[in-house]
C-alpha cells in the first residue's frame, strides 16, 4: 500500500507530502492543478517496479526516467522539473506500508535518460499497477501494443501499458465467483458478457438474443464500463494492485457514473489502492453515499483538493470531506443555481 | 395584518392582502376533497394581492418527513391543479361565504403564481449543502406548471430577494 508521496518541484504539483490511504483516494481540483499529473507520477513509479526484473540502483536510475519520460510525455525527463525554481531538482520519495519496497529519486532540469536514486527497493514481488486515462482502449486491443512497441508514437505509454492488460485471459478457478459477482452490474449496464476472440485478440460483447457486438460499435461511455469489465475478469483489479483513473466519469452520463461509482468503491473494498481524480460533483455525491452505507463502512477513503492560491498552487487532504475548504466544483454548481434562482425572482 | 401558523412557521401577510389556510377551508374538507371524485388535494395557503393570485405550499423537513425530490414537483403539480379545481367549484358551491367571496377574488385574479417554501432538511454534508436543490426543483416545477405559472418560486425564509407580500419567521 502507498502511504505517502514526498514531492518536490514537479511539474505544476505543490510541494508536499501527499498523504493515501488503503483504500480510495479521490483528487478534486480545477484543470491545469496538476490532478492527473500527480495519478501519472504515483502510477509511473509503482510501474516500474512492478515490472522491474532487478532492483539495483543502475537499472531503476533509467526505468525510472524511462516510465516517466513516456507516461507524461515530456520532450526530455528534465522539462518535469518545475520551472519556477531555478536548478533545484525535482525529488520524489515513496512511502510504501512495507518499508522494503519505498523508494526516493530525484532528477534536474537536465536530466534526459536517468535520475538519481537515492534510496532502492529492496523487496520484490510488487503489486500490479493499472493507469486507465480519461477515454476508453478497449477498441486498441490488441493491435496497440505492437504498434507501440514498434514505432516511435508519441501517446502516453500508460495506454500501452493498460492495452496490454486488457488482453489477458480470464482467471479461473475459485476467484471466477468474485469476479462474476464484480462484472454483474457492469455488463447488466453494458446489456451483454464481455469475450475476447482468441484468434483476433480483440474484445467484443455478446448480446443475449442478438450475438457478437464488435465493440468499436458500442457507445463510448459503454465502452469505458467494458474496459474495467475486462480488468476485473483479467484480474487484474481482482484483489490487489493499485488503480489510477483519470476522470472516470468522462463520457459517461449519471445513470452510467452510478453504476462506475459502484464499481469504483466495490474494486477498493477487495483490496485495490484506488486513486481516481475528478471533476463531477455528481460522481462525489456517488462515492460519499456510497461510502456512507453499512457495506463499506469500514473501507478507507481519502480526499485531496489541489487548490489554486495567490503563490501557487497548495494541496488540502483529509480523510474527512468536511475538511476539504476548496471544492471549485462544488461552489460553480451553486453559483449556478444561485444564477438560476435569480433569473426570474423578480419578473 | 394577517399570520398564519404552519407548524414552526409563522407567514406574516402584509395588510392589503387577503390569505387563508385553504387545506382547512370547510368546503375543502367536507364538500371537495372527497365530493369532486375522490381524493382532491390542497395547498396549503393561498393569498390575494392585487391582481395576483397566489398558491403557497409549504415543505417544513426540519421537521416532517421529506419527500422524494423526483416525485415534490409531481407532488406540487397535482395540488396546484386540485386547488384551482376546488376554487372553480367554491365560487358557486361552498357554504361557507367567506370561502365563496375569498374563491372569487382568488379566481378573478389577472395573474395565478405558485409558491414552495422549502425548509431544508437539517441533514446536510460538505457536498450536499442544501439537500433539496431549489434550482432542480424550480426547473422541475417550471416544466410541470407552465400552463399555469410559467415562473413558479422555490424560496425558504432566508430567501429575503423574492418580491412575494409575506415575510415568514
């Protein structure tokens, strides 16, 4: 589990300790804060080492400028670093609750291929981490991946990364009732069972009474349902790991942002770190109900508002909604409605 | 100066306006509610003033239970339609003539507006700071009275901007 990300100088983020739970761990704040930038460190990190064969300090120092060269795309590892603050370098650390697998890193303006690792893992045996960004990749699966991996293409490597995963075959075994039980509402809302073809590699929806539906034919926010779908199955996002999504509610109406909301806290509760970032009141409202309810009473949840102030821009985290000062979302939802009560007060 | 007491609030009227508890009215309650079909409903005060007509419905959830917010505005609907229904029928048909002479005026109005007061339940979270939101409401009440107020009002007695000729405290 992350317990804590130290930062320093990167990108548009505060500097801060950002603090998780185990749980679910939503961030609120308006465009260009630095919400999905912060998902996209948390994640490139936890990536790598999920992935890393060795954990010696020479092989991280380039996977670590690697992973976040190609997740957040910079011209060069350097332009991370952020800009207001002359030559000091960017430095991150993870706190992870087995102390084994924490790291600490930095990198300067300059930097292109590596960082400097000040402190390594030392344990293997990292949980899996999953990126889902703000539209779906279930229509790149599975030709993505070579394409990817063969061709310089400048999209974010995370879309590669959770591509990838989405092709893997459905677990089986006593785990197949979980995940049964975690698909239901999803396919209930998408109207049929998810299935890959085996031959193809591509995924598709078998519609009761109707047959295949390719899935480039399914509605987009559908298709966003689709992709967790295939995630859980997978198990990937069974019963560990850590899940970043970035806007899950984008493309979806309500009705469908209810049924994800429910998806969302019901991943948290078997055991997945969640962080999600946000910018739907009504997806919130969703999740503290949510959250409210005797079945995940006991489920840890989190909340983290980037703010914009006069210096900048400064981060509010609690565990209780109560403590967050700054929800934009929140107070332009009310203007409006102020705005609209008073259009025809006084006819 | 007329007040009229509804459950923890007090509906102060300004002198040059006649208001009433329309839901206690005797031709209400013992000639309409059940003698016009079955089941007439009411709103709770109505006012006149000049040559507005005013329909009042009062939803107090510090204290009462709440209504389902997607069935309030059908709610309001049906009471507004029933009242100006009995009203029709209390010009020519009530007993009473205070009721009689009060239908009257009501229905010789130029104008009909149609009022929800809302006190808000006293739960209430970071996000849900009012957890009946007025504006969904009104826009609600908007769509469902057009035919008969095409501006109805959402206010509660916090809500000093609406130009209505009561106070409530």
């Amino acid at each position: 589990m992350l317990k804590e990300a130290r930062i320093r100088n990167f990108a548009a983020l505060p500097n801060d300790h950002y603090r998780f739970c185990g749980g679910l761990n939503v961030i609120v704040g308006e465009n260009g804060l630095g919400k999905s930038q912060l998902l996209k460190v948390l994640y490139a990190v936890l990536k790598v080492h999920a992935d890393a064969k060795e954990f010696t300090k020479g092989s991280l120092e380039k996977a670590y400028a690697a992973k976040l060269t190609g997740v957040l795309r910079p011209d060069k590892l350097g332009r991370l670093v952020k800009r207001k603050q002359g030559n000091a370098p960017c430095e991150i650390a993870l706190t992870l609750a087995e102390g084994e697998k924490s790291c600490a890193f930095s990198f300067s303006p300059g930097s292109s291929v590596s960082v400097q690792v000040d402190a390594a893992p030392t344990a293997n045996k990292h949980r899996p981490a999953v990126f889902i960004p703000t539209r779906e990749l279930v229509t790149l699966c599975p030709w993505f991946v070579p394409l990817y991996d063969n061709y310089h293409l400048r999209f974010e490597e995370a879309w590669r990364d959770t591509v990838s995963l989405l092709g893997n075959p459905p677990v089986k075994g006593e785990k197949e009732q979980r995940v049964a039980k975690m698909l239901e509402p999803l396919e209930k809302a998408i109207g049929g069972r998810m299935e890959i073809d085996n031959a193809s590699g591509e995924i598709y929806v078998q519609i009761p009474g109707e047959g295949r539906m390719e899935m480039p034919l399914l509605a987009e926010g559908l298709r966003k349902l689709a992709m967790l779908g295939r995630l859980i199955s997978t198990g990937t996002l069974l019963d560990k790991g850590y899940l970043f999504w970035d806007e899950p509610e984008s493309n979806l109406n309500p009705k469908l942002i209810k049924t994800i909301a429910a998806s969302i806290v019901a991943v948290a509760d078997a055991g997945v770190q969640v962080f999600i970032a946000t910018h739907s009141l009504f997806l919130l409202r969703e999740l503290e109900m949510l959250l409210a309810t005797k079945t995940y009473a006991r489920l840890p949840h989190r909340w983290l508002a980037l703010a914009a102030q006069d210096n900048g821009v400064a981060v509010e985290q609690s565990d209780r909604m109560e403590d967050i000062q700054t929800l934009v979302l929140l107070d332009e939802e009310l203007a409006q409605s102020d705005r609209f009560m008073e259009l025809e007060e006084s006819p | 100066m007329i007040q009229i007491q509804e459950g923890q609030l007090t509906f102060v009227f300004s002198d040059s306006v006649m208001a009433c508890k329309y839901d206690d009215w005797s031709f209400y309650r013992n000639q309409f509610q059940n003698g016009c079909y079955r089941d007439n409903k009411a709103m709770d005060l109505l006012c006149h003033s000049g040559s507005v007509a005013w329909m009042i419905e009062i939803k107090d959830y510090r204290c009462h239970h709440r209504t389902k917010a997607v069935d309030l505005a059908d709610e309001i609907a049906i009471k507004v339609r029933d009242t100006l229904a009995g009203l029709a029928a209390a010009k020519t048909q009530a007993n009473d003539r205070d009721e009689k002479l009060f239908a009257k005026k009501m229905l010789g109005a130029t104008r009909l507006r149609v009022v929800c007061h809302i006190e808000q339940p006293a739960k209430s979270s970071r996000l849900r700071p009012q957890v009946i939101e007025p504006d969904k409401l009104k826009d609600r009440l908007r769509r469902e009275l057009k035919a008969i107020d095409p501006h109805p009002i959402v206010m509660d007695k916090k809500n000093t901007a609406v130009a209505v000729p009561w106070q409530v405290r």
